[in-house]
C-alpha cells in the first residue's frame, strides 16, 4: 500500500527546493534553520495528508498537530546539513527501492489516484523519500553505528536477571504504544504529544500506523507519543506477560498478543482509547540460559535498542543545540496569548 507516503512526507514536507534566505517579517515563515527557512504551506501540505480526523479538530488541537509538524521539519533540515557535512549519499539503488515499496500492491491507476488524493506529484513523492532516507543515514552512522554491546554485558545482564528468564509458564514479551481521548494528568513521551479528544486520538493512531509502516522503529514511536507514563519512557517495553494473564485480558488485547507472530503489530480498541501492541516474542515456559538458541542475541539487541534511544534522544538534542533555530510560529502563538494564527 501506499502508506509510507504520509509517513515521508510528513518529515520531509515534500519540498524540492531549498528554500531562500529567510525573512523573520513574513507571515507565511514558520521557523528557520540555518537560514533555510519552512514555509507554512509546507506545514499545511503535511498536515492535510496527515489529518485523518472524521470530525473537524479545534483551533487549539489543530494548531498543537501544526506545531508538532514543524517540530519533525526542523530537526530533518538539520539533519540534512549534517549530511551534507559528513558526505553522507544516497545510493540511487536505495531510492529506487523505497519508492517501489510505496507503491507495492497498488496498480499504476491506483497508485496515481492515492497521489491526487494526498495531494502529491511522483516526483514530491521520490524527493520526499530522499530526504527520509538520508536522515536516517545520518542517524544510522552518527548514532546506530556507534552502539555495541560486549559479550560481558550480556553475560552480566543475564546473571542480574536470571530469574527473569526462568518462564513459569508460556508467555509473550510485548511493548505497546497507549492512546487515549483524554488529556493526560502525567505525560513522559518525549514529544509532549497528547490526544485530548476521540478523533484526536484516531488520527493519532493513524498517523503511528503509516510511520510504523514505513519504516520508523516501535521503541522510537513510543518513546515519542505513548501516553503510559511508564512503558513511554522504556520505548513501550512492558516485559514478558504469562498466557495466564493474558486469557483474562480484555478479548481486544487478547486478540492483538495471542497466536500473533513475533515482530507483528495490532491495534487493541476498547471505545476511544487505543493500544498498539508489539509481540516482541513468544516464549516457551522453563529455564533458559545464555546457551539458548537465539537468548544471548535478544538480550543483546535488547541493550542495545535502550543504549540507541538515549544516544539518539541525545545526539537531537546537541546537534538542534548546535544549530540556529528561529521557532516564529511558537514566537507568534506566545505573543498572541495561544490564538491561533
């Protein structure tokens, strides 16, 4: 399906062009990076492809989803820059193979009619790609690359938890993403983002759908816009759950977890509120060492996926540090009291 097209564009805010030289005077400039600036028909294009909301959003809720986009927009201008500075490149076999997974499972016809409805050309489309797509090589060489987890590492966690591994029963290692219809008394996702009503909160499941689909990672999303205090500030991680538990569990999540294959993800509904559940993995009950078929791999993809979070959550935050970055839509809605401009 086509799904990856607002996942991509919504960071890549489907421009072509670099921008001019930024004028703080100009109603229609959002903010500037580096001199670059975003234009607000670039936030509007991305919130129009975004928005799936079935009844029309407030001014007030309308205008927290602008400002979370414009947010994406600047740290991916910065990361472009910072390509461009290592010498970071895209192959052209890459991009190629991204735009024809977007278009997998849709006929020419079809795929074309999704473009007109999104409001997109092929060619905002493959540009859109692009800019995704080096960010995340960014990322991947700056962040990813530098992560590695020892053999006593391992080891050590293993022995700290040994009795964790010893499975009483059969069980299931899950990790969700939680959304509700209703503001949040503690929020800890990193984006502050919060779905205060109904269909605030399916397009908010919607839009964690089509960046799940195209490519963004579970523990990432969570980390960003999970509102369980708890399991948000652990990329969604919630443990192993024994069978038992989870046979008295509501049948929607129930459903989601049991029989499900390891890496699936499903939507669990309960009225409004919704939960993203990810099967990290089924497990056998009985004892388990570091000898165990695939054991001393999870546990060390498992370190490693919690090091990235905070290397990456880290490295945003120094390199948006690094860079001159002018918020004018934030300036603005402070001057005005919150009216939306």
């Amino acid at each position: 399906m086509l799904g990856a097209l607002t996942a991509t564009c919504l960071g890549a805010a489907c421009r072509s062009t670099p921008s001019a030289p930024a004028s703080a005077g100009s109603a229609d400039t959002w903010a500037v990076v580096d001199g670059r600036e975003i234009k607000r028909q670039d936030v509007e294009k991305v919130y129009q492809r975004t928005s799936e909301a079935t009844q029309p959003l407030s001014a007030e809720e309308t205008l927290l989803a602008k400002l979370s986009i414009l947010d994406d927009l600047v740290v991916q201008e910065i990361l472009l820059a910072k390509a461009a500075t290592l010498k970071i490149e895209l192959p052209a076999a890459d991009l190629d193979a991204a735009e024809a997974n977007a278009k997998k499972n849709l006929t020419g016809e079809a795929f074309e009619q999704e473009l007109k409805r999104r409001g997109l050309t092929a060619a905002d489309l493959r540009e859109g790609l692009r800019r995704e797509l080096v960010a995340q090589k960014v990322i991947a060489q700056e962040v990813e690359a530098k992560v590695t987890i020892t053999d006593q590492e391992v080891s050590t966690f293993f022995e700290a938890n040994r009795a964790q591994f010893n499975l009483a029963e059969e069980s299931y290692r899950l990790a969700q993403i939680v959304v509700t219809p209703a503001r949040e008394a503690q929020l800890a996702n990193t984006s502050g983002d919060d779905a205060a009503t109904p269909e605030a909160a399916t397009a908010k499941v919607q839009m964690l759908m089509e960046r799940l689909k195209a490519g963004q990672p579970f523990g990432e999303l969570a980390a960003a816009f999970s509102e369980d205090p708890e399991s948000a500030q652990r990329g969604g991680d919630i443990g192993l759950v024994p069978l038992s538990r989870l046979q008295q569990a509501p049948p929607a999540l129930r459903n989601a977890v049991i029989n499900k294959a390891p890496g699936s993800v499903n939507v669990a509904a309960a009225g409004a509120a919704y939960t993203l559940v990810l099967v990290v993995a089924h497990e056998a009950a009985g004892q388990r060492d570091l000898s165990t078929p695939g054991m001393s791999d999870n546990i060390r993809e498992s370190l490693k996926a919690r090091k990235v979070q905070v290397l990456r959550a880290a490295y945003l935050t120094a390199v948006r540090n690094d860079a001159k970055v002018e918020h004018l839509l934030a300036r603005r809605v402070v001057e005005s009291n919150g009216t939306p401009p």
